[in-house]
C-alpha cells in the first residue's frame, strides 16, 4: 500500500480527504494541529489502512519542514501530499495584525511551499494536491492574508507542476461553499446558497469526487478543480 499525507488532516475537510484515502487504499500519515486525531485514526483503520498521527504547529516552519522526513522514515513509501491545514482569520487588508499576516503566510502558503519542496527532493514521485479556495480568482479582502496566500498557493501549483511534472504532478482543488466557517453556524451553507450560481452549496462528497478524479488522470498537471457551483466565475463579488 502506498502512503498519503494529509496535513489538516484531523477535522472537516481534512478529516473527509483522509478517510476517502483510505478507503482508496493508501496509509495515512495523519497531520493536525491542535485538534485531537483520534476519531479520524479510528475511522481510518476501520478502513484496514495504517495511520499515523503528526503534531506540529505550522506556524513554525523548522517543524513543518521536517515533517516529510519524519513520514518517510516511518513508511518509506510515501505516493501523495494533500495540502489542506489553513487558518482562515477574519480581517480585512486595513486591520490585519502582523502576528496573524505572519502566521496565515506561514501556515497557508510558506509550510505547503516548505513540504512542496521536500516532497520533491525526497520522495520524487506521485502528486501533490494543494486545497485552495475559490477566492483565489476574485478580489475579496474580507480574510485579506487568507487570500494573498491562497493565491501564492495556487501560483505554486501551477510552478511545481511545470517544473516537477515529470515526476510529480501539482494539482489544486479550490473549494467554494461546502461547509460553514469553523464554528460558524451548521446553517450557514443553506443559507448562503442564494449567493450561488446553481442556488445549492457543496458537500465534502463533492471535494472527494474532485480528489478522486485527479488521483486517476495521470495526464492532468497544473490544473486547478473549482468545486464552487460557479461562484468564482459569478460577475458580481459576492462577499461569501
Ligand atoms: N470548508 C470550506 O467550505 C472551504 C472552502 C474553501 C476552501 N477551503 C479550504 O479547504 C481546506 C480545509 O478546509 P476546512 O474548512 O476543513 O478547514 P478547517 O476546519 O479550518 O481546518 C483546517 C486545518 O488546518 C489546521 N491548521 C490550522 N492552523 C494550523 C497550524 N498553525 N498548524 C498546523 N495546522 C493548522 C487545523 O488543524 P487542527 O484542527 O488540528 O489544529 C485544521 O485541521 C483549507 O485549506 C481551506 O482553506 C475550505
């Protein structure tokens, strides 16, 4: 069996692309933050894949930087990294602080270039999905640092994958409205889908069909999944 990486990997979004995973057949090496991985490893092993958790704080970039060592030493097979941990901090350009500028840069945009890199130089092989957001093509500063490094972020799929397709493909999937900010309202999606073009909000099922097809298209490189119902493309700058 072959080995995934999940950063983020502990609750929501992560958690969904992990289980998924596994499902497919890899282990995992399950990374989280300050979150509790055990139900998610639970829910792995379930799926009969090996699973390892991985603390480290992304902020710290020594510490995310070493954790694709850390992974090969244990598993030695590593096959896929899905970049998917973020903050998401609500300040618009004017009031960002530069403790949050630092740690959204850090978290979103400097660790995923950080495992990019020893992704390539160690395992060499593969993919590497980074988990955007549908922001990245319009221009809301709401979550200001959020979105300058989801927009570095998406520059440098489209970087890795011409530099690296050879041997590892960079891919990207930009998710639109699937679930409510963490601790928002669990009616947040339902009421927001008028925002939408279809009028209807994603499902984590719509994210994982995303992941699936481009884990089976060995010619797709350089490309960047919108799962938004069209809102990125919406003429209007919806704020959501
Ligand atoms: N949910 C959506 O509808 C949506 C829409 C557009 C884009 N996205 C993108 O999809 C991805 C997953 O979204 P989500 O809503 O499931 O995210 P989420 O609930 O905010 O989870 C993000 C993950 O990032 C990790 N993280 C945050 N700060 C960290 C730090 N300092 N060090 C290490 N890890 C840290 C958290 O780990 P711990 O919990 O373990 O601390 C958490 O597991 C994100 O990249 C997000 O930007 C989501």
């Amino acid at each position: 069996m072959a080995t995934a990486i999940v950063t983020g990997g502990a609750v929501r979004l992560g958690r969904a692309m992990a289980c998924r995973l596994a499902e497919r057949g890899y282990n995992i090496a399950l990374h989280h933050g300050g979150s509790s991985p055990l139900d998610t490893l639970e829910q792995i092993i379930k799926h009969g894949a090996e699973c390892r958790a991985y603390s480290r704080d992304f902020r710290d970039l020594p510490s995310a930087e070493g954790l694709i060592d850390e992974v090969l030493k244990d598993f030695g097979d590593v096959e896929l990294l899905v970049n998917s941990a973020a903050n998401f901090i609500l300040e618009n350009l004017e009031e960002t602080k530069t403790e949050s500028l630092l740690d959204t840069m850090n978290v979103n945009l400097l660790a995923p270039f950080l495992l990019m890199r020893e992704y390539k130089r160690k395992v060499n092989r593969g993919m590497i999905v980074n988990i955007l957001d549908q922001r990245v093509l319009k221009n809301i500063s709401t979550f200001g640092a959020y979105s300058v490094a989801k927009k570095g972020l998406e520059h440098l799929t489209h970087l890795g994958a011409v530099e690296w397709g050879a041997e590892v493909r960079v891919n990207g999937i930009a998710p639109g409205l699937i679930l409510p900010p963490p601790g928002g309202p669990e009616d947040y999606p339902e009421r927001q889908a008028r925002n939408i073009p279809t009028q209807t909000h994603g499902t984590e099922a719509d994210v994982l069909r995303g992941l699936d097809y481009l884990i089976d298209s060995p010619f797709v490189n350089g490309e960047v999944l919108f799962i938004d119902g069209g809102e990125s493309k919406a003429s209007k700058n919806s704020k959501f």
